[in-house]
C-alpha cells in the first residue's frame, strides 16, 4: 500500500511540473525574415536535456530530448532535413469526463512525425488516420518548408487545426497556446491563461513594429518577466538595486518558472528555399541562466559538444551549467513553496550589470549577429559541410569561454 501510495505522490508531483510549457507558431508572413518560427518554453520535472541527432527514419531529424534518453525514444520538439518541425504542449481542457487512460506519448508522436513526415498536411493526414481513441491530449505546432505554419490540438476522438497563415485565424499571423485549448472547455482544469496573455501582448507589439525574429523570441519572451496580470516587469522593477544584494520577490505566471527546462525556437525557411538553412535555437538547461546556440543538420552529429550528453555529468555541458547557475536565481532550499515561488531577481540584473542574464546577452548577441551573417552568405552561396563544421567549432570554443569568463565554470 506505501508503495502505491508512493507511485501515486510520484505521478502527481510530475503532472504538476508540466503544466506551464508555453508554445507558438508563427508565420512567415508576419516574420522579420518572411520565415516561419516556432518556440517552445518547456516545463517539466526532466530539467537534464540535451540535443540529439537521429537518422533512424525516412528523414533525418534533430531536436530536444532529456538527457536520461540515451537512445532518443521522445522528442519534444525538433526539426527534420526537409524543413518540417513540430512541438508540443500539454493541455488539460479537451478530455474532461472521458475516463480513457492518457498515453502520455506525446513526445514519441513528434518523433515519428520527424522520422516520416515532410509537410503540415502529411502530419494532418495521419492524424485524420489514427486510431482512435487517440489518448493524446495536447496542443501540437508544426511548421515545414513549404511556408506551412499551423497548431494541431488533439484529443481522444478528434482534433481542431488552426491556421497561422489564414487571417481569420491569426489576425496578426501567430497561434499561441498555453496549457489548454480553445477547442476544450475553461475551467480550473487548465491553465496557462495569464501566460497567454502575457505573450500575445509582446507577440502583438513584434507583429506591429516589423520585429518578429527567433532572438526576439529568446530574449524577451522566453526570458521575459513581464505579468501581464499584475503589470509588472521584475526586470524594470529591481535593476536599479546594487549587486550582492538578495532581493526576493514571488514568481509565479511568468513564462519562464523554476520548472522551465529548456527553450527553442525552429527559424524555418521560405517556400521553396533549400530546407538545409532551417535553424533549431536553443537555450537547453535553465532559459534564464542558458545561452543560446544555433544548429542545423547539415552537420549532422557534427554540431556543438556543449549541447550534447557527456557520461561523466549525465547530462550536456550547457544544461549542467545552467543549472548550477540556476541555484544562484532559485537559493531557497527549505519550504515546499518558498522554494518553488521565491525568486532572487538580484542574481539576474542590477545597477552593477553583474546579473546572470545581463552577462549572458552580450555574448549571446555575438551569437546572433554572425550566425545571421552566417545564414545570409549560406542563402546566398550555399552551405558546405566544412564551413559549418568550423563555424560550429567557434560556437563551442566560444561558449565554453563564455562560461568560464562570466561565471568561472568549465564546459
């Protein structure tokens, strides 16, 4: 009986750090670029990920896994060699009152998808095909080379599509979605409402000043601090205090939250642009201790050695250092809640410029800058293997540098 009882507290304790992934699709319309994007802010007791390469299907594929999944059964969101790309977030709306048992397999379904699809109509035709019921419960955002860009939410007996590219839609060309459904019920079954709201906010004033880019997303939402509830903005609120000077404030219905994991976002590419320049940006480990890092599967397993596993930390060097960090943000040890909710925004900004995220971003914009230049000289003379092999050897050696000139700590 205690050890039912144990199972029980376990699965419980589970469901309650994955309810605040935040995700989007967005479409290439409304794009810096005219390239389709999708983000995803993941939330889950699995903090240890990691990015892998997979060529285990018709296509070859990348994306987030955790890093206790040595042979790649789930991904969580990832991109394959003919630019298609999904993602997922949980939702808690769509199944109320049915007793059918959850799979809970939402992250093998994105990597079959990744392994066997090409297009978002290939992805819809199987959904219209599957068995029913489906025991999936979530909302599912896919994008492909051909300019597609839509979110799928999936229930036990049916799904509903929502069309980045149809204005009726997305009036202002994106789809978000917290941890419930516009097709389900509203209740306080779900959640993720004030997050929502919070990043239609941003997402609107990008939409409107022609600043929709994947580092837009990174940055200022993925690590934004904005409530849009209590309209507040922590950043605002506390940099002018000196450095060393713990500063606690509760945090809770951000988008980021102790439990954030990892955060990506796919670039896509236009239609009929080759598929090899879609680009995965990922801040694995803890979002507001991580750096951003670019990868493409040109370069197949040839891609940084921070993103992937290393045996020795079981983990990737990245994610292990961000999470290290992450005890600096998050120092309360004691309390079930105080541990959860109470944040020391001091570790992240203040008057001395010595916070966390204001060492990180100087670098990161680096990052972005040449891997822009990067993109724009690919597009235009095409990508070799070679180049992209020491451009991802500069990546590595400078984040490693990073690290070490920031914080002390070795990658």
């Amino acid at each position: 009986m205690k050890k039912v009882f144990l199972i029980i507290a376990f699965v419980a304790a589970a469901l309650l750090y994955t309810k605040a992934c935040t995700i989007a699709v967005v479409s290439g319309k409304y794009t810096k670029d005219g390239r389709p994007l999708l983000w995803k802010n993941r939330d889950t007791w699995a903090t240890n990920n990691k990015i892998m390469y997979l060529n285990d299907g018709k296509y070859k594929y990348m994306g987030l896994v955790n890093s206790k999944d040595m042979d790649g059964k789930s991904l969580w969101i990832g991109m394959n060699e003919k630019g298609f790309a999904i993602m997922n977030s949980n939702s808690y709306n769509l199944t109320i009152g049915d007793t059918t048992k959850h799979s809970g397999l939402e992250g093998r379904l994105i990597k079959y998808a990744l392994a066997n699809f090409s297009t978002v109509e290939e992805f819809q035709d199987y959904l219209d095909k599957m068995e029913k019921p489906t025991r999936l419960e979530g909302n599912f955002g896919v994008i492909d080379g051909q300019g597609g860009a839509a979110m799928f939410e999936v229930g036990f007996q049916s799904y509903e599509k929502f069309d980045a590219n149809d204005p009726r839609v997305a009036p202002f060309g994106y789809v978000i979605r917290g941890n419930y459904s516009f097709s389900g019920s509203y209740g306080e079954e779900s959640s993720g409402y004030i997050r929502y709201n919070t990043v239609d906010d941003l997402f609107y004033q990008a939409a409107a000043t022609n600043s929709f880019d994947a580092q837009f997303i990174m940055q200022d939402v993925t690590r934004g601090l904005k409530h849009s509830l209590l309209k507040t903005d922590l950043y605002e609120q506390y940099k002018n205090i000196p450095e060393n000077t713990p500063t606690y404030t509760f945090f809770h219905d951000f988008i980021p939250r102790k439990s954030s994991a990892s955060a990506c976002v796919v670039q896509g590419v236009k239609k009929d642009e080759n598929p090899e320049f879609t680009t995965l940006w990922s801040a694995v480990g803890f979002p507001l201790t991580s750096i951003v890092i670019p990868t493409w599967l040109k370069a197949e397993n040839d891609f940084p050695e921070v993103l992937k596993i290393n045996e020795d930390l079981e983990d990737s060097p990245i994610c292990n250092a961000a999470l290290t960090l992450k005890n600096e943000v998050f120092p309360i040890r004691w309390g079930k809640f105080a541990a959860q909710y109470y944040i020391n925004i001091n570790a992240l900004v203040n008057a001395d410029n010595s916070g966390v995220r204001q060492k990180i971003e100087p670098d990161e914009n680096q990052i972005f800058e040449k891997t822009n230049q990067k993109l724009e000289n690919w597009q235009k003379n095409g990508m070799t293997k070679k180049d992209i092999k020491e451009f991802n050897q500069w990546l590595n050696t400078f984040v490693k540098q990073s690290y070490k000139k920031n914080f002390n700590l070795d990658l």
